[in-house]
C-alpha cells in the first residue's frame, strides 16, 4: 500500500539542529532553488555545497 501526502510549507523555517553552518546551507540552497530551472540543473548546483557540509566536523 501506497501513502502519499503532501506537505504545505511552513510560514518560517523551524530547526531541529541549528548551526551557522546549516543556516548559511539552506539559504544557498533556496537561492539555488530559485534560480535553476529544472531539477537536475538544480541537484548539480547544489552538490558542492552540500559536499562541503558534509565534510565540517562541527
């Protein structure tokens, strides 16, 4: 059996773990978002932000 719903945005953000670093993250990703114009383009932007994230210790 298949679920499927669909979730409306949040008027805010809401962090479960918040850093400096995942804040500066999700708003490159936003901008990225709106900027690109399909997904593929969009996932390849993203990538290296995302491997730099990935690779912070904190």
């Amino acid at each position: 059996m298949t679920y499927t719903t669909t979730l409306q945005p949040l008027e805010v953000d809401q962090w479960f773990v918040d850093s400096s670093e995942l804040r500066s993250f999700v708003s490159k990703v936003q901008e990225i978002i709106s900027t690109t114009r399909d997904r593929a383009e969009t996932l390849t932007t993203i990538e290296p932000y995302f491997s730099q994230l990935l690779k912070q210790e904190n």
